[in-house]
C-alpha cells in the first residue's frame, strides 16, 4: 500500500468518474476506465477530448500535454481490466447492491496490496469493507463535482481501514493539486453532510410555500455569497440522489432536519429529477441542459410603476453600522435623508461614518468627488425622531430588542405623517409584534437589509398578515431605485436567509462537539467542496456569536424542533463572553481591534 499509486482504475464512467480520469490523466498517472455501457465510455473518451481542447485553448496545458494525457487513458467493459491497477476508485450509482458486488468482484481480480477506494458520499464504507476478502485497503475517496475545479477531496477511513492506504490516498490527493480532508464514516461526512441538511429545509421551505423557488435562491446567492441557490443546486446534483444522501443520514442521525422533505418523493416519482431529466425544481432547455427556461411557475413581471405610494424622502432611525449603511443607500440613490439618533452628536457621528465610506469610495474610482458631495448633502443629521414628520418612508435600524423597537414604533406613529409607510430591519423579531406598537400596522413591513448594506445586494421584504398591498408594493419599487434585489417572506423567524443559514452553522458547531471534525477541515470543507465564501466558524467569529446563539433561540422557539436547539458548545462560549472578531476571541482567537 505505501507504492506510488501510478496505475489507477475508475469505476463507472458517468459525469464524476469521467472528471476523475481527467485530473488523473493531466497529473501523470495511467488510468482504465471501466464501465459496462459502450455509450458511457465513448462519452468519457468524447469529454475528455473535449475538456482538454479547452485547456489547451485556455493556455493551462500545451498540445503535447493533452495528446499524452489522452494517450494515458483506456476503457473496457470489464472488471477485469483492473487487474493491474494499484488504486481502484469506484464510482457507481449510491446503492449497496451494486457497490458491494463490484468490491466483490474486485477481490478476485486485483492484487492483495491494492487500495479499493469508493466515492460514495451516503453509503458507509464500513460495511461496504466488511463485504471485502481484504476490509483494511477499503476507503472512501470522495471528490466533489467538478472534479476537475473543486479542490476539496475527503479521505473517509472506516474502523477496519489501515493507516497505510489512507496515507498513500492522502498523498495521491495531494500531487493531484487537491485538499485533503481526513474524516469518520458517517453519512455525508463534514461537506455534504451540513450541505445536505441545508438544501433540505430549503426544499422544504419551497414545500411550504413560504417563499417561491427564485426567491430562496437568489436569497442565498445574494445574501450569503453562495455560489449557487439551493434549488438550483439540487437540480444540479439530482433530486434522486439527495433523497438518497438525506434517507442515508437521517437513518443514522434521526434527525428531522435531515428527513426528507416530501417533495423529493413526489418529485422523484414524477422523473423530474433535476438538470438530467430536463426538469426538477426548475424547467430547463432539455434533458441535461443548463438553461432554466420559463414555465407556469416562473413569477410575472414586477407590476407597473404607480400600484405603491410615492416616496421621496426617507428617514433612518440609529446610529450604528447598519443605520449608516442604510442612509447611504438611499442618499446614493438620489433620496433626501434624514438620519435620526439619539442626540445630536451621535447622529453627527453617523453622518462622519457615512462620509468616510463615500471617500473610500471616491479613492477606488467607484464615486466621483462630485457624486460624493451631492450625496452626503441630501443627509440632514438629526437628534431627535420629531424630524421625520414630513418622510415617506421611515426605516429603524436600531438594536435587536423588542421592547426597543416597539417604543421606537410607537414614537413615529405619533411623528410621522399619515401614510407614510414604516420598515423595521429586524432579522429575528416579529414583524407584526413591532407594528401592532402602533395605530396603523397595515403601513408597516419588514425591509431586512444585510450588512454592510452599501454592499450587499438582498433585502428581504416581510409582510405581516397586516400589512397592505400598496405598502408592500412600495417597498419592492423602492428596492428597485436603490438597486437592492427584494426577495418576498413572511413574517415568520429567520426569513428565509437567517432560517437556512442558522441552522447548518448550528450544525458544524455539533460537529465539532462530537469531536468528528476539527475547525479547520471544516472550514476548508465546505470552502473547497461547497464553493463557500467562509468556513461556518469564520462566518460565526465575523456574525457574533451572541447574535448567533440569539438568531438560533428564536429559530428553536418558533418551530421547536429539537434539531434546532443552539448546540451546548455556543452557549458556552457566549457565557464565557467569547463572542467573535468583537472581543478577540471566539472559536478562534483574533487580534483585538
């Protein structure tokens, strides 16, 4: 087990095990391909061909590179052709059957000393070793789609594995210019296993028609950073294979938050299984295809200008980071703004943050000079709420405390004129709790703005069971003029970013207190495997972890699932006052600003 692994075998020529063979190829080693369809390895042959015309076409690789990478690359139809290989990588369809017949097969044909890897992600290798004559060489090797560009491999031993052939996999990933990750055999393991729980409750959201499949989407892609919203990326996987991947974990973990979502079955069952057959969550151009065209899902255009009020001036309450974030948008976007605080100074204060972000601007070439006095001119710092009287539109953005915005609400229904309209950022309270403070809840909506709002493109729009159309037709168009993305969500904890993101950075932490996973490998897991901008345990050190475990409280006390219990290890760390970036020290220790 500890020779060079020079000669490698790959099982089942689909899309993963073609783009296998193409990373082995271009790093130098001799591989077979091996399937029993003749369709399949004239299409790997065909694939091959044609990625390696690209690189050479991108510059990455030279002429003679590709004609002796494709050189190093043979089919066949049988098992047999293995019998050289010191590596077998298998990567068929996720069911024990077919799996532990070719292991069974493979004992007969390749040497003792041969390494049998599977890149199964919720099957457990244990027991697929144990059907083996030689359990020890038996391991999981699962690369992540692409496999050419995604760097992140997970080396997966079982309790039978020997420390050599993991060893030899490890250093294999590595010269093949991948990441490895040395995890437990457990369903999922560290990347599909939060991943999957996630685009679980996503599913399940769109189930519940809380919010339309575009929206989630675009609401993660924007809100998160994330490469791909979940729907999308379950068509992209297979909503056939995620059933599968989430029916393996929930038998192992019993956890409702990886039950399947009903939506899979009906879908399955349906054969609209995502990209491959043309249709899943989304309709695409055909079967295979990438191009999501319309159908009778796809939401109306936005409707005609006119339908909400008029808004011409906007007041934003607070005098924090996101209170300054939000009166810059709205200044930028050619609207007069007053931005009230608690006193003179503190809006002047706010004002003088404002101003330093327009010139960091103005120095990267984003904002012209003049631009940048036009729009702190259109800001009036006030110390006092009574200077909102004559707005169209009142935004709070001051601390996350009911009580506090209850009274702040209850102050503009006496201020602010009749039929202006008044949005709270709140990303965890009750929208309707904060407008019943006031005499007329039907003009007030949720306008959840994500930070550092001059940046961030999402803002979700809540609407109460009270709030009227014209109001919420307002804030949309309003969204539009600020070039803000509006995504729709009723008022319920979370939304639809906080609900989906929470829960999976809960998750990780769990992982961490079962001692499966370190920190690191799962921050580079789901960097790496999951396209990720952070690791969960970066993204909690920059979030806070107080407004973590706060976000997770309200998540467990609006749906009580158990599942959703902020996990014992946050707790801690929040009554030790380690609560991220801010005090220096969270799950990492920080240099103090």
């Amino acid at each position: 087990m500890d020779t060079p692994l020079s000669t490698i075998a790959v099982v089942g020529l689909g899309t993963m095990g073609t783009g296998i063979a193409e990373v082995l190829v271009l790093a130098g080693r001799e591989v077979i391909g091996i399937d029993i369809s003749e369709a399949a390895a004239l299409g790997a042959v065909t694939a091959l061909e044609a990625s390696t015309a690209r690189a050479v076409g991108r510059g990455r690789i030279t002429e003679r590179e590709r004609t002796d990478a494709l050189a190093r690359f043979r089919t066949a139809d049988t098992l047999r052709a293995a019998a050289g290989a010191e590596l077998v990588i298998e990567v068929t369809p996720e069911t024990y059957e077919i799996k532990q017949r070719v292991f069974r097969e493979l004992d007969a044909v390749v040497a003792p000393t041969a390494i049998l890897a599977t890149g199964t992600n919720a099957l457990s290798v244990t027991r697929l070793a144990a059907e083996s004559r030689h359990p020890e060489r038996v391991l999981g090797l699962h690369f992540f789609n692409p496999a050419p560009a995604m760097r992140l491999v997970e080396v997966v031993s079982s309790v039978l594995t020997a420390p050599p052939a993991v060893r030899a996999v490890t250093q294999l990933a590595r010269e093949l210019g991948k990441e490895p990750v040395a995890v437990g055999d457990r369903p999922g393991f560290v990347a599909d296993g939060l991943l999957f729980g996630y685009l679980n409750q996503a599913a399940a959201m769109y189930e519940a028609n809380y919010a339309s499949r575009e929206d989630i989407d675009a609401a993660m892609k924007l809100g998160c950073g994330l490469p791909m919203g979940p729907l999308a990326l379950l068509d992209l996987i297979g909503v056939d294979t995620a059933r599968t991947v989430l029916e393996a974990m929930y038998a192992a973990s019993h956890d409702r938050l990886h039950a399947p979502a009903p939506i899979f079955g009906q879908l399955g069952e349906a054969g609209l299984t995502g990209r491959k057959a043309g249709r899943g969550f989304y309709t695409y151009d055909a079967p295979g295809g990438q191009t999501v065209v319309p159908d009778a899902l796809t939401p109306p255009p936005e409707a005609a200008a006119g339908t909400g009020r008029t808004v011409a001036s906007v007041g934003v309450a607070g005098s924090g980071t996101m209170a300054s974030g939000i009166a810059e948008v709205f200044a930028r976007a050619g609207y007069s703004v007053v931005l009230a605080a608690r006193g003179q100074e503190k809006a002047d204060l706010a004002k003088a943050r404002i101003a330093t972000s327009l010139e960091r601007s103005v120095a990267r070439g984003r904002l012209s000079a003049e631009a940048r006095d036009e729009t702190l001119a259109r800001i009036a710092a006030a110390g006092s709420l009574e200077a909102f009287a004559e707005v169209d539109l009142a935004v709070e953005a001051v601390a996350e405390d009911l009580e506090v915005k209850r009274q702040l609400f209850a102050t503009l229904d006496k201020v602010c004129r009749p039929g202006a309209v008044l949005a709270t950022t709140t990303s965890s309270l009750p929208v309707i709790a904060v407008a019943r403070a006031t005499a007329r809840p039907k003009d007030v909506v949720g306008m959840h703005f994500f930070n550092p709002a001059p940046a961030m493109k999402l803002v979700e729009v809540v609407r109460t069971v009270l709030t009227a159309d014209d109001v919420h037709a307002t804030v949309r168009a309003v969204c539009g003029r600020i070039r803000k993305h509006p995504v729709d969500c009723g008022d319920r904890a979370g939304f639809i970013v906080n609900a989906l993101l929470f829960p999976y950075l809960n998750n990780a932490i769990k992982m961490v207190e079962e001692h499966y996973a370190s920190l690191d490998d799962i921050d580079a897991a789901m960097k790496l495997g999951g396209g990720y901008p952070m690791g969960p345990f970066e993204l909690l050190d920059v979030v806070g972890l107080d407004i973590s475990l706060a976000i997770e409280q309200a998540l467990h006390q609006e749906f009580r699932d158990p599942g959703l219990a902020p996990a014992p290890l946050l707790e801690h760390l929040v009554a030790a006052g380690c609560l991220g970036r801010k005090t220096g020290r969270g799950f990492r220790e920080h240099a103090r600003r």
